[in-house]
C-alpha cells in the first residue's frame, strides 16, 4: 500500500503585518506506506511570502519646494540661465513618489522664440591676407654661388571658416653662381626643419 499525504493546513498568520513577511502550511501524513509500498511525494511544508503590498506608514505624496528664481545668463551671446528646485517632502507608503526635474536650464541671448540680436550675429568668414613679398636680400656671396632670401608677412589672420594662411612666409634661392677661379662650385643642402 502506497503512502499519501493528508490536506494542507490553513496558511499561518503573516510573520509580518506590513512591509512583507513569511507564512506557512504543513500537512501530514494520513497514511504510511507499507513494506512494498510508496512513500508520499512531496514536502510536508511549504512557505510564502506575505504582505508585501502593504505599507508600514501611511500614504504620503511626494512635494517639491518652489523653483528658484532663474540666474544671470552664462554669455552676453549665446549663454544659458538656470534654476533649481529641492523636495520638500518625499513620497512614503502608498502615496506618490517623486518623479520631475530638480535642475533646468533656458538658452538666453537669445532667449528661445526670440531673433538673435546684431551684437551676437555670428562674423563673416574672412580668409586669411598675406602682404607682398618684400624685396630680395642681398647675396650672400659675390661669386662661387650664394643664397638670398625674401619674406612676407600675415596682414589678416582667417576668422570662422575662412581660408587658412598655408603658404610659405619666407623663401630662399641662389644667386652669385659664377666661378670665383678657385675650387668646384658645391650644391647647396637643407639642414632639418626647426620645430614650428
């Protein structure tokens, strides 16, 4: 004869009357089983969880304090004015919990909605100006081959996304290349660039 379990018993009080606690039911045995017989199948105690839902302190709706009155703009063009807030009183129990900004922002100069005034309109591009090449200096030798040199000048720096001053500022060349009589003429070479 196969063994069997008895009814489960009432679920037992909460452990807990709020905030979420632990209950319980057994059952026993209400017959054994005998030698060629099955024990019962299952446990003879189970557990929950209980009174999860409800709260230990009563409902409370969260409250934010007053908004702080807006600050100077960050930039005379451009800029950004702020604010704040803090809570006055936190959500608790079944009442509604904080939810919304704390700190906020505006863009001021313009304000939003509003056209951007003349002092804050963006410049125009202006590429950069180089001035005229200044006259070639004088040779560095008479005969047996020299170098003379000529340079220039930045006269306007590029403003926003005008053209960039990316040509050569100053240049060298021979000159003198006649034989002075004396040993063979000898080819010039660069030595390395010095750091910008």
């Amino acid at each position: 004869i196969d063994g069997h379990f008895g009814p489960w018993s009432a679920w037992a009080p909460c452990s807990a009357t709020c905030g979420g606690g632990t209950t319980f039911r057994m059952r026993k045995i209400a017959l054994m089983a005998n030698d060629c017989g099955k024990e019962p199948d299952g446990e003879d105690r189970e557990e929950k969880f209980c009174n999860l839902d409800v709260h230990c302190s009563p409902p409370k709706d969260c409250a934010f304090g007053v908004w702080t009155t807006w600050s100077e703009c960050s930039a005379t063009c451009n800029g950004v004015k702020r604010r704040a807030r803090t809570i006055s009183e936190h959500g608790r129990g079944g009442g509604a919990f904080c939810t919304g900004a704390l700190r906020e922002t505006v863009p001021c100069h313009p304000s939003e909605g509003h056209a951007i005034s003349q002092e804050c309109m963006p410049e125009p591009d202006v590429d950069c100006v180089l001035s005229d090449w200044e006259p070639w200096s004088a040779c560095s030798a008479t005969c047996g081959g020299g170098e003379h040199m000529r340079s220039r000048s930045i006269v306007q720096h590029p403003v926003n996304n005008g053209k960039a001053c990316n040509q050569s500022l100053s240049e060298v060349r021979e000159c003198a290349r006649t034989s002075c009589g004396g040993p063979n003429a000898v080819d010039c070479s660069f030595g390395d660039w010095q750091e910008w």
